[in-house]
C-alpha cells in the first residue's frame, strides 16, 4: 500500500469539498482525490457559477459550512477588488449583481475550496489522480488504483470511501450496484416514470462558455464552427428559455440569468463590462450524453458538446434577433478564454445534470416531493434526515437523441435521509455527490449546488462519526440513539434537519427544534414552515406533545409561560436527546 488513509473521497466535486471540511471535523486523516485540476465541480470548472437557490438559501436553506464558503468568495472579492458604491452598499455582496444572491468567477471559486481544504492539517488533496481500479474483499472496498498525470500508478487504502464524481465513477470500478437513466415505474410507483426502463434516458450535458459584453461597435465573432449548420438544426438555437425572451431586456434577459460579475459592482479596471455564463437549453447537447460506457466515446460526445456550445455563440454574434428589432446579432459578445483556462472559453468540464446512482437503503421517489401528493408546507418528512432542500420543481432536461422529453413536476420544499448516501450491500462506500439513491426524475431537484453541498457534507460526517463510533454506516440507522447522535453532530456543524423558515444556525432553540420536528414531535402553529420559537406555548401546543409522544411529560407549572423555544429545549431535555 503506497498511502493509507481514514477516509478517502474520490471527485472533488461541490459534494466532494463538503464531504472533505465534514470529515475533516474529526481529525482522521482525509484524502482528497480529483483527476482533473479543478476544485467545485459544477460550481467551477463546469461553469455553473451562479447557482439555482431560492429565498431561503442565505439563512435557513443551506448549511453553514456552504454559506461560509460562498462569504469566502464574496470577502475575496471585497479584499481585492475595489467595489463601487453600489457594490459596497450591499448587505451580503454579489459578483454578479444586486444583494440577495450569489455568484464568482469559476478560478476564484476553484481556488477559496482548495484554501478552505489546504488550511485543514488531515487533509490532504491531490489533483490530477484518476482512480482507475479498486480492490473489494466481500462487501468492504479495501483500496483504490490510481493514475496521476505522467502515468506513475498509487494504490490507496482506507477505512472508508466517498464516491463524489459528478457520474459516479467509483461505482463500477469499486463493484457497486446502481442504477442509470430513468426506472420503470412498477419499479418506483411514480406517475411520471415510464412504462419500462430507459438506461439511456440520461439528462444532457451542456458546456457553458464565459462571456463578456463589450461595447457595441466591436467585433468579436468566432470562425463559423464547421457543422454550424447541422448543429442550429440539431440544437433549435433560440434565445427563448423558460422566462427568457430578450438578450439584454431586463427582467426577460439572458444575459442576467447567469451572469457572474457585475461590472457597476465594481470601480476596478479589471472588470470594465459585464461576464455572464451561457447556459441555456439551446446548448443542452442533443445529440448523445454521458456516461456512455466507454471513455473514448465520453470524450467524443463532450467534444460534440464543446462544438455545439460554439454554434450557440455565433449564432448568439450573428442570428439572434436584437431586443429592440433593428438586426441580428451581437458580434460584441467576446469569449473569455481566461476564465477557465481554456483556449476558445467553454468550460474546463461539462456541466453535469445527471449521474449513475446508488442503490441505496432508500430510495427517493417522486411522491416524497411532489407537491400533488403533499398537501403540507413540506415534501416526505423522513426519521433520518441529514439535510434539507428546495427547487421550484423537478427539473428533468430533455434529450432529443433518445426521444426524452423534459419534465418540470412542481414540489414542496424537502429533506435528504441519510440512508440514500448509503449502498444495499458494500459497508464502506457512502454516496457524496449527485449519485445518491435518487431516481430520474427525483434527480431533478436533488443535483441543484446547496442540495450537492449539504450531501457532501452529510456523507463526510457520516463516514467520520461512523468510524468513530467503530461501526458501519448502515448500522447507524437502526440505532434511535446512534442516529440522534450523528444528527447532533450535523446540528452542531449548522446542518439543518427539517424545514423552519423562522429558526437560524445559532438561536439557542436550533438543535432542540430541528429533532423535534424530524420526530414528529412538535409541529408549528400554524400552516407556514414556522416554528414560531419567541410565540408563548399554550395549551394545546403541550397536549400535541403528549400525544406525539404517547406519554404525558411532567411539564413544571410555569410552563404556560414559556416560550415555544424555550420548551423546545426541555422537551429534549426530559427525552435526553
């Protein structure tokens, strides 16, 4: 064995960092292992710098490690960059446009991960590794093989392994049973599921491409792509997305929907004008997607991809109708080839929808979120919660090539149990990334970044309590006091478990009502997903209690006096959780 490790966690995607600052948390040696350069996965090399969150990210929709990482950026760019009035004037600064939100620059993003991981003495990542092949012994992964850039061969043991590829790449190398594209649905019982199995039905890839708006009168179109023609017809270029109509007419613009740096944020000469990303449906590849089995066809599809990413830019220079009807085209769109490293400025890696999928101990199906089978604020509440999430909608992109056609299924907001990072039968491989025991269509919503983020986390916290307490993680969950403790352990980290709207990381009734609320125990007032924790309890509040938990409690006398928070705390006092 060349290296040995506690915990090593293959893909250093969004996932992948989260689940390495959580396992990190117990001071068992982490490795880090990424085949490519880059740190963040989406959230960088694939270009998707401005990420899907919704009004509750920046307090109660996200963990604290996650916001964290995104003030890590923003400080970054306040402490080396000179903002504008405007840009300082923001509560919670945004790059690319007006407080609330989010977004970076992808080597930025790239480079606050590896200095939040580099800062950690048990952890150590290396870059430019590529796991090639594993050695299992039963139902437990002992080692991985990997190649580094000049071919030299290191084999890595472990005590436990974390699968964060953007396509589950561990899981066939390691053995793993999973699932790929869409399951029939006598298999998931989910309205929206096929008559039968479609492995093939696998969401497209897209490569984003960095762009700058430059002043009209300026030419920066890009050589006609060779297959231009075939590729408008394969790819319907259109400027015409969900809401999108106009290029720059707001509030329909495509150029506001991802654009990642704001240039009136700034009174800096190294941002003059406006960088957004392309990232629309008109540059979901169409024509095939990965993973296909086979390496060489990967790459071929990607470069497929990459071309049509391309058309989409010159049609965009030289065909899009002009908002105000006076032509076509805008030849000022200038590519940013320096904002990925790349020589044409797509990005360094496709951006990934969707990826093999464990089988795992549970499995999310459409029903646990689907806002029809819902009639609550919330999707399924599950006993086993390790993090939460939100999205408009289960999002499923269609692929022309094999007759998929997109999906968009309205949900209520959602939790992330903890046996979905966890495989049937190997006891060693957790789930970190998009390739937890999701189905196609419950995929949709489960791959958006804080969602990516809070598996990761949960997965690297798991794999260190488990090792700590000297067991599997499949035998946590059928210990009540065990996974109490490892939800603790997420509480303590700013994980929250159940959805409050009105109850932050840091109020002192935080830990006490996110398990009272995964158990069932205490409800909110009203319909809304408030807790209401400064609202005096009343009666009926305390019988709701009792009856949840088929025993009276011996509430003190001055208990009608409390506030909901603070009886949230005795109640899990008295239950010595």
């Amino acid at each position: 064995m060349d290296l040995t490790y506690d915990i090593v966690i293959v893909g250093g995607s969004c996932g992948g960092c989260a689940a390495a600052l959580a396992a990190s948390a117990g001071g068992a040696p982490v490795c880090l292992i990424e085949a490519g350069d880059w740190l963040g996965g989406q959230y960088s090399a694939q270009g998707v710098t401005k990420p899907d969150e919704t009004q509750y990210t920046a307090t109660v929709g996200s963990t604290a490690a996650y916001r964290a990482f995104q003030h890590a950026v923003r400080a970054f760019y306040r402490n080396n960059h000179v903002l504008s009035a405007s840009g300082a004037s923001q509560p919670t600064f945004d790059p690319g446009g007006d407080y609330p939100g989010f977004s970076g620059e992808p080597l930025v993003i790239h480079q606050i991960l590896l200095q939040q991981l580099q800062a950690l003495p048990n952890v150590h990542v290396r870059l430019g590794l590529r796991v090639t092949a594993a050695a299992v012994a039963g139902d437990t992964i002992q080692s991985v093989t990997a190649i580094d850039r000049n071919g030299a061969s290191l084999t890595i043991g472990a005590k436990m392994f974390l699968d964060a590829t953007d396509l589950g790449d561990l899981l066939p190398i390691a053995g793993v049973e999973y699932v790929i594209g869409a399951e029939a649905q006598d298999d998931t019982s989910e309205l929206n599921a096929p008559s039968v199995a479609h492995p093939e039905w696998i969401q497209p890839i897209t490569v984003v491409v960095a762009l700058e708006r430059r002043p009209e009168g300026e030419d920066h179109t890009i050589p006609q792509p060779a297959n231009y023609e075939a590729l408008k017809q394969q790819q319907n270029y259109t400027i015409l997305d969900g809401y999108i109509e106009k290029m720059f007419a707001q509030p329909v613009d495509m150029w506001g929907y991802r654009r990642h740096i704001r240039s009136s944020n700034f009174d800096d000469p190294d941002f003059p004008y406006d960088l957004s990303m392309l990232n629309m449906g008109a540059n979901d590849y169409q024509a095939a997607t990965i993973p296909s089995g086979d390496p060489s066809k990967d790459a071929q599809i990607i470069a497929g991809a990459r071309q049509a990413a391309l058309g989409y830019v010159y049609w965009l220079q030289t065909e899009v109708p002009r908002d105000d009807g006076s032509g076509s085209g805008y030849p000022n769109l200038k590519p940013r080839p320096d904002q990925f490293g790349t020589s044409d400025g797509t990005a360094a890696q496709p951006y990934i929808r969707e990826s093999r999928r464990i089988k795992a101990r549970y499995t999310i199906v459409q029903q646990d979120l689907d806002a029809s089978s819902n009639p609550g604020p919330r999707g399924k509440n599950y006993l086993d919660s390790c993090g939460i999430g939100d999205y408009g909608a289960l999002d499923v992109h269609g692929l022309k090539a094999v007759g998929m056609q997109q999906q968009w299924i309205p949900i209520k907001p959602f939790e992330i149990p903890a046996r979905s990072l966890v495989p049937q039968r190997v006891q060693n491989l957790l789930a970190a990334c998009k390739n937890i025991g999701t189905t196609h269509i419950t995929n949709g919503a489960y791959r958006l970044h804080p969602v990516e983020w809070n598996i990761g986390e949960a997965a690297g916290a798991l794999a260190s309590f488990a090792l700590a307490k000297g067991t599997t993680p499949a035998t946590i969950f059928g210990d009540p006091t065990m996974l109490r403790r490892y939800q603790r352990t997420l509480l303590a980290r700013g994980v929250p478990l159940f959805w409050w709207t009105d109850v932050q990381f840091g109020d002192a009734c935080f830990a006490a009502v996110h398990l009272l609320g995964v158990a069932g125990i205490m409800s909110g007032p009203g319909p809304a997903m408030d807790f209401a924790p400064d609202a005096v309890l009343d009666a009926a509040t305390r019988d709701g209690v009792n009856a949840n938990l088929g025993r009276d409690l011996d509430w003190p006398s001055d208990a009608a006096s409390w506030t909901r928070g603070q009886a949230a705390s005795w109640i899990i006092g008295q239950l010595g959780w």
